[in-house]
C-alpha cells in the first residue's frame, strides 16, 4: 500500500513538474513576444487562464506524451488519467500553483 501511495505521489510530482514546463514555455515567449522580462499579476493570471482553458486539450496530450517517453512501458494509463482528470476538476488550485511558482521564478529573477 505504502509504495502504491509513493509511486502515486512521485507521478503526481512528475505531472506537476510537466505542466510547469508546459506553462513555462509560453510563459516565456510571451515575455519575448512582448518585449517583457517580466509579467505583471493580473497579465499572468490571465495567461495562465487561457492556457488552461484554450490548450487544456494539448496539455493533457502533452502531458502523457511527455510521460510515455519518461516511463516507456511503466507508463501507468489509469492513474495518469485519474491524476488528469483531479488537475482538471480543480482547475482554480492547478492555476493558482503554477501562477504562485512563476511568481517566485520572476521573483528571484528580479533579484
């Protein structure tokens, strides 16, 4: 049961770590698209929010594309697909943690 909850919490980790990326990347083409270095709040949230609701659809194939590279034949479908679907569902505390950890990024950026 204990490594059930470990390989459950490590893949949730490696989700998180993939959409951070993901939202990274545009992210930052915006800030050289615009001729930014950095992205004011309400502009971010904004972004963010359009990533998550325009390009949900290419995060989520991002995601397990990203995944089955990573674990080839360990790829476990179900749980990824349930962690997806949770990340989804929730989408005002997924929003509000990539938002928060591109905060800090800029953050010590600035400094």
């Amino acid at each position: 049961m204990e490594n059930n909850q470990e390989n459950s919490n490590n893949l949730a980790g490696m989700i998180r770590d993939i959409t951070l990326y993901y939202v990274k990347f545009y992210y930052d083409n915006y800030l050289k698209e615009n001729n930014k270095t950095i992205i004011e709040e309400q502009e971010l949230k904004n972004l963010i929010d359009n990533i998550y609701e325009v390009k949900q659809k290419d995060l989520r194939q991002y995601i397990r594309d990203t995944l089955k590279s990573n674990l080839k034949e360990q790829y476990p479908r179900m749980a990824v697909e349930n962690i997806l679907s949770e990340m989804f569902q929730d989408k005002t505390y997924a929003k509000q943690r990539v938002y928060e950890e591109i905060i800090n990024y800029q953050n010590v950026k600035q400094n």
